[in-house]
C-alpha cells in the first residue's frame, strides 16, 4: 500500500436522532427499552491518506496530530504495569505537544477485533459478554468521546478538590491512540478534519451503564466532512487526538472520528491491536 497519497473509499456509520433519545447500552435494558441506536446512517466517503500533511495538522486546528513515541514498553497485558510505565510516557507526550502545565490520565482502553463487532450499535446484546472495563472492539461509529456538559462534570469526578480552581482555566481532553506492538494492517482510524464540522453535526448519545450514564457526541452526516486517516501507523508512533475543549475562541473543540474497514486492506492483514490512554490537560 502507498502509505503517502493514499485514498481509499469507506462507509461511515452516521447517526440520525429521529426525535428520540439516542442510546447505547452495556447490559440488557430488556425489550421494552425504547430508544434509536446511533450508527444507522452509512454512508460512504472518502478517506485521504494524512501522511503528506502530517506537519502542517493542529490538534486546535484540524483536531489531531500525529507524532514520535518510544515503542519500547511492551507489557500492555499488565493492566498495573500500564498505569505505572506506560501512563507517565503518555503524559510526557501530552505536555510535550500542548504546552499543558498539568495532565492527568484517566483511564485507557485496549481495542481488539472481537468476534460479531459488526453488531455492536446494531444488536447490543451480542456484546454484552465481550465488554470490559479496558477491553473493547473499535468503535464503529462517528462519534467525539466527550459533550459541552460531560467534559466538566468529568473533571470534576477525577480531580474532586481541585476541579473547581481547574475548571476556570482552560482543560483541553486529549486521546492518545497507537498500535500495540505492529503496524496497523486493518480497521485504521479516521478522523474529521474539525474545520469541516459544525456545531449542528453533534448529537447528544447516551451512554447508559447499569449503574451510570455517560454522554457523548455521535454525528451527524455533512457532505463537507473532510476524513483523514494514517494508513500503516507503526507502534513507535502515536496519534493525539482532541475529544473536548473548554476554550470557545474558535479552535477545534470536538472531533469527530471512527474505526472503519478499509477496502483496501489485505486478505492476509494482521488483526488491529491498539491502545487509546485518556487525558485531561490544564492550562
């Protein structure tokens, strides 16, 4: 594959909200449950290979950028030995490429194909058994992991105390995605280049947990939609991603991004193995 120029065509799983609440469950809501699934409007785009404007992108611009990172830590099997090693080396990368005075990791998930992912925001309950708290398939809907009112209140449960001096100054949420241990063959990620989104194109989905409920944004389809993606990310490199800004001066706030299938991928390619650490940044 010519990782440079790259384009290949794909379908995204837009949403439409229908006048309901759009939900997704993590465990059986029985059938009476009533709500509208996010991912049910797909549609096909293109997606351009970002490898020959990898130095011009912003993560306050375009949403997202992609940098250096030292692949040598291995043991992503060992939940305590990722908190202890691998954790610190992703809030170096964070302050190194944001100038953030502080950063704060969260929490982290480790994406793996599983088996019926294709069902996952089809037919929920084909994966009740297969999800874990750091353990998930890539997520294949259009989405941005965080809202204008779940990005405070997040701050506010992990840092307690201090969330409330913190929270009137600027936090930013970054994501840190890259491979496990090889290049990603197949299931890349894709991203939204923000400039090419609107406010309008956010819809409010409900996480819904058995003891909780979360929200964040899915999306819904714009033909001015630019997608992005790296076709052949290796695991000394890493994405940065951002998923919630409380600055409203213009730069991007949310972006929009999905796990996808590439046609272009190869009988033969490796299963994607990845990881995605969750930071809060303040500035």
């Amino acid at each position: 594959m010519n990782t440079t120029h790259t384009t290949t065509r794909a379908h995204m799983n837009y949403s439409e909200s229908e006048g309901r609440v759009l939900a997704h469950y993590f465990y059986d809501p029985g059938p009476d449950a009533e709500f509208t699934a996010a991912g049910t409007d797909v549609r096909e785009v293109p997606v351009e290979s970002a490898w020959g404007i990898k130095d011009r992108l912003s993560v306050d611009k375009e949403g997202f950028e992609l940098h250096s990172f030292d692949p040598s830590f291995q043991a992503f099997d060992a939940e305590d030995s990722v908190v202890k090693d691998f954790y610190p080396q992703v809030v170096d990368f964070v302050k190194r490429h944001t100038g953030a005075k502080l950063v704060a990791v969260f929490d982290h998930t480790i994406r793996k194909r599983l088996p019926q992912e294709q069902m996952q925001f089809k037919k929920p309950s084909a994966i009740y058994e297969q999800q874990t708290t750091v353990k998930r398939p890539a997520v294949l809907v259009v989405h941005s992991d965080y809202t204008v009112a779940s990005g405070p209140k997040r701050v506010r449960e992990v840092m307690k105390d201090q969330a409330e001096t913190l929270l009137k100054g600027r936090v930013a949420f970054y994501n840190v995605w890259k491979p496990l241990y090889r290049k990603v063959e197949e299931l890349p990620l894709a991203m939204i280049d923000a400039t090419t989104q609107q406010p309008g194109d956010l819809i409010n989905w409900e996480l819904r947990y058995a003891d909780r409920t979360g929200e964040i944004y899915a999306m819904r389809y714009s033909p001015e939609h630019r997608w992005h993606y790296f076709p052949g990310m290796t695991a000394d490199q890493a994405l940065l991603l951002k998923t919630y800004d409380s600055e409203t001066d213009g730069r991007c706030r949310f972006m929009g991004h999905s796990a996808f299938e590439d046609p272009l991928t190869q009988p033969n390619a490796q299963p994607r193995e990845s990881i995605e650490v969750r930071t809060m940044a303040f500035f």
